[in-house]
C-alpha cells in the first residue's frame, strides 16, 4: 500500500498492511530547511505564501519517512478574517484586543475561506499536486474552545480561567462567539476538502480544562456543527489532555479520536466504541530519551493496539522541541516494519489453524 492508501484506510477502520505514521507538529520541527524559511519569513510569512507553507508541508515527508503531510498553517490563520488582530510570539498567539462583552462578539464578521484565506487553499493544491498520492494530505483547523480561549484571554494561558468565567457569565455571548467561529470552521474545513485534502484534523486543544458536563453543553454543539465541513473525509479530533471527555468526543462526528499518551489505547476504544479509530499514543518525551527508550515504547504502543484496524500511530502531544529527527525516521521505519511483521505472523497463525 502507498502512505496515502495506508492512512485512509486506517481512518475508516480498514485492513492495512503496516500502522499508518504520521506526527503532530511534524511540518518543520527539527528539519534544517524549515527552520532557515521559519528565520526568514516567520510562522505566518510562511503561513500566508502558498509555495512555502506546501514545501513546509511536504518537507516531512521526505525526512521522517510518514504516511501522511499536514498542512502547514496556524489554527489561528481563520479568525484574522473576523476582525481579529494578533500576532504569533514564541509564547503563543496575542491577541491585540481580546473579546470580554458581548458587543464584541456581535462585530465578528463571518465570510468566505475561499475568498479572504485563498492562499491556504493554493497550499493546499500545491502540496496535493507534489506529494501525488504517495502520502495522504491532512487539512487543519482549530477548535471552538481552544479559538476561544484565545481570543479571550488574549494569549496562550495554564488554565482558561477567563474564559471558562466568560462561559459561565455570559452564555449567550459565549455559544455567539463559538457559532461563529464554528461556522468560520465548517466554511474553512469544507474550502480545504474542495481543495484537495483527504483527511482533517481539529486541534481543540485546550478542551480538556473542562469536565464533560460542561464540554457537553458549552463546546460540543459547536464542534459538531466545525466537523460538518469534513463531509466526504475521514475527520480526527484531538484535544489534549481529554480522559475525561472521551464520551462527548465519540459523539463529535470525527471518524477518529486523537488521545495523548496519557491513555491507554485499549481503555480509551472500551469508551469510545469499536465504531471509530484512534490516532495515538507514544510520549514524544522518549525520544529526547534516545532510541531503546523510543523502541520500547512504540513496541508498547503496538503491542496495546494488537493490529485493530482503525490505528493510527502518533506521538500523543506531537513532536518536542529538540528531538532528533533522525530518530524519528527510525521510529516511523519502525512501527512500519513491526507492525506489518505482526500483521504477517498472525495470517501465519491462521493459515496453520487452517
């Protein structure tokens, strides 16, 4: 099978020859050449010229051996459109002014992806054209939550408190301002699918400071409504840190379940059902460990996933800073030739019961 053909299978529960690879914040982190464009032209320099943020895609590829390119692009690139003034820092996104009433929320202007965010959709078609159906090409978009948390709190914060106060002060402008940016999401999901992405995946990160009730009734109808705009491909949600959310999540509409390696694989399909596939779960941390750390890990992780169909293999919170990526070629080189080694002792096993 080719990348492409392994990923997407593994998206709709299909057999596969070896667990499709692909890692999270894999587009530049630790690649030479990124990292010169990245000091030239900056995060959205790069973001916002279809011919870097493709090459910024494909990059990966040819590094690390996966099956898979994620686009290159900020899950804050959507919300600039709406009114939003910011600024991506080492720290995270700021936000020049951040919303805190309810009239601020009424100037968000919706409109079309494929209009004001054209040159994220000439990345995509770049990227779909270069990488030619050797790996799969994965759309992005932010979450509800997370997006609003930004824009909230007006940078990158440890707990969400002001907006988890937001939400609870002010309902009605708080499920405002998530329909709109759930509706900019579906938009912009939905120009990505037209443009050529095979998969998508929603970053809600920061969704796991809430308990499930509350996830339930402030987040979920939104996220359902974002995952609309996935129609026609396989969709993986992630949110990080999501024990307790794995219920609501499973009703989401994804195809796929993201979870960090701070779940087990066979616990999190008890919960969320045999209907859906999982993207997970090595800590990116055994890396920085070196390669026996890494092996024995990702030999874990397979050993847990025990060739289901529906396993994408990732790092659970992406890749660290730091890491070397030679290390993760050899750990994607790995999990591929495991795995399909597994697949072809258990046919053998079957074929003596026979």
């Amino acid at each position: 099978m080719t990348g492409a053909e392994r990923f997407l299978a593994a998206c709709q529960l299909a057999p596969v020859d070896a667990t499709p690879v692909w890692y999270m914040r894999q587009a530049g982190r630790g690649i030479p050449a990124y990292e010169r464009m990245r000091e030239r032209y900056g995060v959205l320099g790069i973001a916002r010229t279809p011919e870097l943020a493709a090459a910024a895609t494909v990059l990966p590829v040819a590094a690390y051996g996966v099956d898979a390119a994620v686009m290159y692009a900020d899950i804050m690139l959507p919300v600039g459109p709406l009114g939003i003034d910011f600024e991506l820092t080492a720290e995270g996104p700021v936000v020049a002014t951040p919303i805190r009433s309810p009239e601020a929320v009424q100037r968000l202007r919706l409109y079309e992806p494929e209009e004001e965010l054209a040159f994220a959709m000439q990345a995509v078609r770049i990227a779909r054209r270069e990488i030619d159906g050797r790996q799969a090409l994965v759309g992005i978009a932010g979450g509800p939550f997370t997006l609003a948390a930004y824009l909230i709190e007006g940078r990158a914060s440890r707990d969400q408190a002001a907006a988890r106060a937001f939400m609870y002060a002010q309902p009605a402008a708080w499920h405002a301002l998530l329909g709109r940016l759930a509706e900019v999401g579906r938009r912009y999901l939905a120009a990505q699918v037209r443009a050529g992405v095979q998969a998508v995946q929603v970053f809600d990160t920061w969704a796991g400071s809430l308990g499930p009730a509350e996830y339930e009734a402030y987040v979920l109808p939104h996220a359902m409504r974002l995952l609309e705009g996935a129609r026609g491909v396989p969709a993986i949600h992630y949110v990080r840190a999501s024990a307790a959310l794995l219920e609501p999540l499973a009703r989401s509409g994804a195809t796929v379940i993201g979870i960090d390696a701070g779940l087990s694989l066979r616990a999190a399909w008890a919960r969320i059902g045999s209907h859906l596939g999982i993207q997970g779960n090595l800590d990116g941390a055994r890396l920085l460990a070196g390669w026996e750390a890494t092996q024995a890990g990702a030999r874990g992780v397979l050993e847990e996933a025990g060739g289901r169909a529906g396993h994408i293999f990732n790092l659970g919170q992406g890749i660290v800073p730091g890491t070397d990526p030679a290390l993760l070629a050899r750990l994607a080189a790995y999990v591929h030739e495991a795995s399909a080694a597994r697949r072809t002792g258990a046919a053998a096993g079957m074929e003596v019961l026979r």
